[in-house]
C-alpha cells in the first residue's frame, strides 16, 4: 500500500516540485517524497477538518483515505498557496481512487493480457482480487460471428474457479485466464480447450476456434501465455488446420523458421524438391489426402476411412508421392521431412 501512494505522490511531485509527507493513524505506514528515514513531525492538533496550516511547525496538513486507511499528509509551509496545494493534493488523490474505481475486474484482467499493466498493477490485482497466484494458460476464443457475450455466458456456466478470469479482447475473441489448481479435471490445456469449445457449441451453437498458450508460473507472465494463443490462432488459420483448438507449441517449428530470412528458406526449398516434386506439392487433391494421411498418424485404414476412399487407392497415391519425391512418407522419417516441405511452401506464401 505505501509503494502505491509514495507512487502517487512522486507524480504529484513531477508536476508541483512539492515534497509530502505522510503517515497513517497509527503509525504503521509513514511516507515521504523526500527518501526514507525522515522524521516526520506531527501536527499540533488532529482535530481539523481537510486542511490545517499548521504555523509552529510551518507545515500544511491534510487529511485523506486510502485503501481502507485513514492518513496525514503534509507539505512544507503554511500560507494560503501551501493550503491550495494540499487541496491540490486531496482533488489529485479523490481522482485516482475514483478512476481505479471505475476500471473492473475483467478490464484488469484485459489490460494484464495486453501487457499494459506494470509488475506493481499486477500484484496490486492478486492481493485486491484475493486471486492464489500460481500455474496458468491463457486461451483465446474466437467466434466467427459478433456473439462474444453468447459465447463468455456459456463460458461462466462452466465449472470454473472463483481464481479464473474471462474478458472479451473485442467483438470475436474472448481470453479465459485458467488457473491450475492442484487438482486439475483435464489432463493438458488442449484438453480443456476441447472441453470448453464443445460446452460452447452445446450452449450457443457456435463453432469456436481457440487458441492455447503455454503454461507460465504466475499472472506475471500471462501476457506471454496470451500472445501465444494468439499466435496459435493465427498459424492455425494461415495452414488451415482443421482442429478447434491449436496449442502454441504446435507451431514452435514455424516461428523458428519465420526467424530465417526468405532467401534461405528458399534455398532449403530448393534443396528438398525437384521439379517433379514441386509439381506434386503443387497438386491439391494429392496433398489434401498426404495431410490426412499424416494428422491420423500414418495409419492407412483411418485416412481411408476418413476421405471414403478404398484402401488400394490410398496405397497408390502414396506410391506416387514416393515417385515424385523420393519420400516414403509411410515411415516416420520421411513423413518429417514432407511436412517441413508443406510448412516451408506455406510460409513462403505469407512472409
């Protein structure tokens, strides 16, 4: 509480060269703009009202409340400009509580995610909010349509702690704070983000995708959790993944490859395919059903039965990929290297 209020009276000192003193009733809390260690001298009486120049001790005095406490500040001087600066100070102090005041729990919940909150603010937050710092992920949710307060009331009819924090970022995307508890339903935050997407879609009928960031140590570094998610959200929409929920570490290998320059992507491009292969990677229909074939772990039964094509013709269009590539993407190895070649020609399309 005094690093809050000494902040606030360094800014008033910025502006007015003033230095103030102050301490509370009983003595617990003493401040001063001036360092520490500084003898506070107390008026000769406490019996005023707002203001008291106070002329044995040539100082000002005034009486102020903050956070719970009641407090004397006082300021060097005692004549008519020393009391309008203590007026001042109070309509200075009224103005900061009240604009606090007027910003709520999720507009804080927001401005943390932005990283427009400072260390201070942040655990400012925790102890007002009696929020249990500890584990956390970030999701964001994204509506495709403008129904961000359908989708955040089926989000607080779930099972969420009283720890947990949800606030809509704008008209489509929605952030849920998860705090992990000790015990924790899901077994992964990709889970839990299958959970709530599915309760959103029971509820409203919308088709969420969400976005997961990793799990950070403290609401500290939630904001990199948050632009995580955010950027899962974005890979998932660049390469079309067709899950709803996209984990940033899913993409870990991309933003990798997003550090190199262009020229030299190309030039590893140019290394793993030849003309027959480009034209291959060039084919749709061939590629669409290699990427089946890959999201269902190389299992050729589940891709035949996904893409309502007999098992013969699965064979041999991967017998072809192998022609015209040299990789037999039935083994591990191989199947690595095709997808970094469809990771490759992707990213080159947007950067």
């Amino acid at each position: 509480m005094t690093n809050e209020l000494l902040a606030v009276f360094k800014n008033i000192k910025e502006k007015t060269k003033i230095d103030i003193d102050a301490f509370s009733d009983n003595m617990q809390y003493c401040i001063s703009t001036r360092g520490q260690d500084v003898r506070v001298v107390h008026p000769t009486r406490s019996d005023f009202f707002e203001v008291f120049s106070d002329e044995k001790n040539n100082r000002t005095y005034f009486k102020f409340r903050f956070r719970n406490a009641n407090f004397y500040g006082s300021i060097s001087g005692c004549g008519e400009i020393e009391k309008n600066y203590a007026h001042f100070i109070l309509a200075y102090l009224e103005n900061v509580l009240n604009r606090e005041s007027l910003v709520g729990k999720t507009d804080l919940i927001k401005n943390i995610l932005l990283g427009d909150c400072t260390r201070a603010q942040i655990q400012k937050f925790i102890r007002n909010y009696s929020v249990n710092d500890g584990e956390c992920f970030v999701m964001v949710i994204n509506s495709p349509v403008k129904k961000s307060q359908e989708v955040i009331s089926s989000l607080e009819n779930l099972v969420l702690s009283d720890q947990d924090g949800i606030c809509i970022i704008d008209e489509y995307n929605i952030a849920l704070v998860k705090f992990i508890a000790e015990r924790f339903d899901a077994q992964s935050p990709t889970e839990y983000a299958q959970i709530v997407a599915q309760s959103v879609y029971e509820e409203t009928g919308i088709n969420v995708r969400i976005g997961v960031g990793s799990t950070v140590n403290s609401l500290l570094m939630a904001n990199l959790s948050y632009l995580q998610s955010v950027n899962a959200l974005k890979m998932a929409q660049i390469f079309n993944a067709k899950s709803q929920v996209s984990n940033y570490k899913e993409y870990v290998l991309i933003k990798m490859l997003e550090e190199i320059p262009r020229f030299k992507l190309m030039e590893f491009l140019d290394v793993l395919t030849d003309k027959e292969a480009k034209e291959l990677f060039a084919d749709q229909d061939m590629l669409a059903t290699c990427e089946e074939f890959l999201d269902n772990n190389l299992n050729i039964s589940e891709t035949s039965r996904k893409l309502f094509m007999h098992r013969n013709t699965l064979m041999y269009r991967l017998d072809k990929v192998e022609n015209s590539t040299g990789l037999n993407i039935k083994n591990f190895s191989d199947a690595v290297t095709f997808k970094l070649i469809t990771v490759l020609n992707k990213l080159l399309t947007v950067i």
